[in-house]
C-alpha cells in the first residue's frame, strides 16, 4: 500500500514547492470526474503533507504505540477495500487512546462524510477548524459536511476560508463555485470561476476550470460564453494527446449529463466537439447515434407519455429504444431484460394490449416502427405461441430483479405505513389529553403532567445518533 509521498510521487524530504507541483501534475491527470479514487487520494495526501502540523504528525505515526500504529494501518486496508464501517470503528478507536492526533481525526472525519455521517462530520470538523484555524483543509471538508448536509450557506462560507488559505487548490475553488450554485448564487459562482482562473498555474489546472465554467454558462443558456470557455479548452488541449483525450473524455461526460436533463441539442454539440478531437473513437461513436436517436424521437415520446391510451408496458418498450442508456437506471439489469419482461407480459395478455398497440402504430407510427418486429409476431396466434415458449424457459434469469422490484413495493408501502401509524398515534395523544384535560375539570385537582427524559423524536427528523439521516431510516429502523 503506497504511502502519502508515493502517492503524489515525491520524497519524504520534498519541499512545499515540490508538494504543490506534484499535485497539479497528478490532478489534471486523474480528474476527479473520471477517476474520482485516485483523485480523492491525491487529493488527501495533498492536504495532509502541504499542512505542518499534519505532515508532522503523519511523519511520527511509526513512532506512536504499537496499538495505535497497528490499528492506523488496519484503518487503511479496510479503507482500501471499501469497508467504511469498520474502518470508523478502527480510527475512533485509536482516538479514544490518544485523543490528540488531528491527523488521525481528519481521517474519521472524511471517513464520516464518505459514510453521508454529516453530522458527525460537522461537529468533528468544526472542532478541529477551531484548534487549527489556518489549516485550508480542515475549512474545506467542514464544506464538505456542510454540502453534504444541505446547508449552503454554511458551506460557502467554510469554501470561502478555505480558499483564502489555500489559493492553489483548485477542488477548493471548485467545490465554493458548486455550493454558490447549489444556494442559487450563480453570478458569484461566475466570479469565483473567474478568480480561479486568474491565478497563474499549470494549464492542466486551469482547464479544469474552464470545464466547469463551460457547463455553467450552458446550464445558465448563455451559448456564447459556453463557447469561449469550450474554445479554450480545444486551445489548451493541443498541448499533448494526454490533454486531448482528457478533453475529449470529459466533453463526452459533460454531454451526458447534459443528455440525461433531456437537453439533447447541448449534448449533442459536446459531443460534436469531442468527436472533432478524437474523431475514430467508437465510444463517441456510439455516443452520437443515441443522442441522434434521442434527439430524432424525444418530443414524439413525450406525447406519447401523456397519451392515456398507450399501456405503460407499451411505454416502457419504446422508452427503452428511444432512451440512452444512461438515462435508465436499471441496475444491475440490462435493457433487454425489461424489454423482454415487458414483451413477456404483452404476449400473456395480448387481448387486453390489443387497441393500445394499434393506437401506437396509427397515432405514432415513427415510434411503432422501432418495435414493428415484435408487434408483428405478437398479433400472429403461431408466432405469439413459440415467443410465449421461449420467454417462460428464459424467466428463471429475471428472479432477482422481479424480487428487487417487490422490494422496493413493499418498502414504500412500509413507509406510507409509518406515516399512517404515526397520524394514527398523534390522534389517540390528543384525544389522551383531551380526556386527562376533562378528568382535571371534573376533579378541579392539580396534578403532576408527566415529563419526558428525552425529547421525542419523528420518524421524518434527523436521528439523534448524528448521521444526518431521517430517524426511520437509522436508528429507527
């Protein structure tokens, strides 16, 4: 397992200097976009090493107790093998045999927010900005914990100190643009991208940046200055073929995205873009055919949507034709497994798809015709009986998703449950008052009203145990 220094490719004796040129080098070519492990790492052992403190107390780590340098590495591996649980468990318990290692808490504290424990991780962070008041790192993930919370106010302005002690980091600036969105800022979002910018730093850095500010201005509608910032990141490409197909990868990303907002003249202007740096490339390829298809068929298949006379079966076979894969979230699933599930339910039932199906070919005759095949089988009785046949050999494979979608049924229904039973008690406690109001009146005696020891908590309020989840779904489950 690399340690802090192999990671960012230095030396155990590497100046501050060296720390930060190590870091650009390796942050635009892991891009946290499309390598976000080794982004997140780097990033980490950035952080750590640029701080005094922290780079001395990581530096003496093989010095502490045998306990507490066994549980740290301990720490790790569970961490590399994604083990977050244990991994919380480990370092809190090195906390509790020495409590004064910041190094060590940092660690919990991005532990608890890779673990969506904001909570925990706020007040974990809040403590260590206040022992550590210059230390850019620890404001940027009380950020974090803030983001990751909801509170973006609170968040922009953890980013905004951590900027000002950390001007070369550039996921700091990143992260205080995305929070200033998230809180509707969008001209101070603007201005923090252009401050970024003009930081002098290493092209790699800044194409980042522009990446960002690219996907703002579309998302704002501003196409023109869209197309500077697209403009510049062709112009700082030309470097090397590193920087082209990491432009053209992260186009075709953005364009995704784009794509998956239902805006499909953006993505497919991206990926326009990414096909004239990468022209051969098979992914981009493939990319365009789906955004030509979307692009060709979208408007038809909202209206077909909201046509009541199309079954929802019919719907989901022709969405799966005209959606983009990334679009459909279906697991572990693939496409043709709920084409076929759904082909299967039309043929058990033809009679009663009948009507719709002719509906579809009449009024949507475009959108008919991508399923035409099958529809034709469907209404031939012979044909309809030998696709019946092989469906019912192939149905053992769709057990589990069939389980998974009984599952998520059933744990809706168990919360619309929880909701009525709690209406239900809130009732019965105002009528309990109510009647222990009237035995007062009727007694005209004091008595002592019972005081809870703790306050009550709502299955819909955060849980008390600082995870920042509803209490229904931690500690309430």
């Amino acid at each position: 397992m690399k340690n802090l220094y192999e990671v960012l490719e230095i030396t155990p004796q590497a100046s501050k200097e060296e720390i930060k040129k190590a870091y650009f080098k390796l942050a635009d070519k892991y891009s946290v976009d499309r390598y976000e492990v080794e982004a997140t790492k780097i990033r980490e052992a950035y952080e750590t090493l640029i701080n005094d403190k922290t780079r001395e107390q990581y530096d003496s780590i093989s010095s502490l107790s045998n306990s507490i340098n066994d549980n740290y590495n301990k720490a790790l591996v569970l961490l590399e093998q994604g083990d977050l649980k244990s991994a919380i468990k480990t370092l809190e318990s090195i906390l509790k045999e020495d409590s004064n290692l910041i190094f060590i808490k940092s660690i919990l504290g991005q532990c608890y927010i890779k673990n969506n424990n904001s909570g925990k991780a706020i007040k974990l962070f809040e403590e260590l900005v206040q022992a550590d008041q210059n230390n850019a790192a620890f404001e940027g993930y009380l950020g974090d914990a803030y983001f990751l919370r909801g509170w973006q106010k609170k968040a922009v302005t953890a980013y905004t100190r951590a900027v000002e002690l950390d001007q070369d980091n550039v996921s700091l600036w990143l992260s205080l643009s995305d929070a200033n969105v998230l809180a509707g800022n969008y001209e101070e979002s603007k201005v923090i991208l252009e401050k970024a910018l003009s930081i002098e730093r290493d092209y790699r850095a800044n194409s980042i940046i522009h990446l960002r500010f690219m996907t703002l201005e579309l998302s704002l509608g501003n196409d023109i200055e869209a197309d500077f910032h697209l403009n510049k990141l062709i112009e700082l490409s030309k470097t090397d073929d590193e920087a082209k197909n990491n432009l053209a990868w992260d186009l075709s990303n953005v364009s995704t995205y784009f794509l998956n907002l239902g805006v499909g003249s953006i993505a497919g202007k991206l990926n326009t873009a990414a096909l004239s740096i990468l022209p051969n490339d098979e992914k981009l390829s493939k990319e365009k055919a789906d955004i030509d298809k979307f692009n060709q068929n979208f408007d038809l298949f909202q209206e077909l949507m909201n046509d009541k006379n199309i079954k929802q079966e019919i719907e989901i076979l022709i969405g799966l034709k005209v959606l983009p894969d990334s679009m459909l979230d279906a697991g572990e699933t693939t496409k043709e497994d709920m084409a076929s599930l759904n082909e299967y339910q039309i043929l058990l039932n033809y009679e009663d798809f009948k009507s719709s199906i002719k509906h579809l070919k009449d009024k949507y005759s475009e959108l008919y015709a991508l399923k035409a095949d099958f529809f034709e089988k469907a209404s031939n009785s012979s044909e309809k009986k030998s696709l019946l046949e092989q469906y019912e050999k192939d149905l053992a494979k769709y057990t589990s998703f069939l389980d998974d979608l009984v599952d998520n049924e059933v744990q809706a229904a168990d919360e619309e449950v929880a909701v009525a039973l709690d209406e239900i008690v809130e009732e019965a406690k105002t009528e309990e008052r109510e009647v222990l109001f009237r035995n007062y009146d009727e007694k005209n005696e004091p008595s002592t009203p019972y005081v809870r020891e703790e306050p009550r908590i709502g299955r819909n309020e955060p849980c008390i145990c600082g995870s920042g989840k509803k209490y229904k779904k931690c500690c309430g489950k």
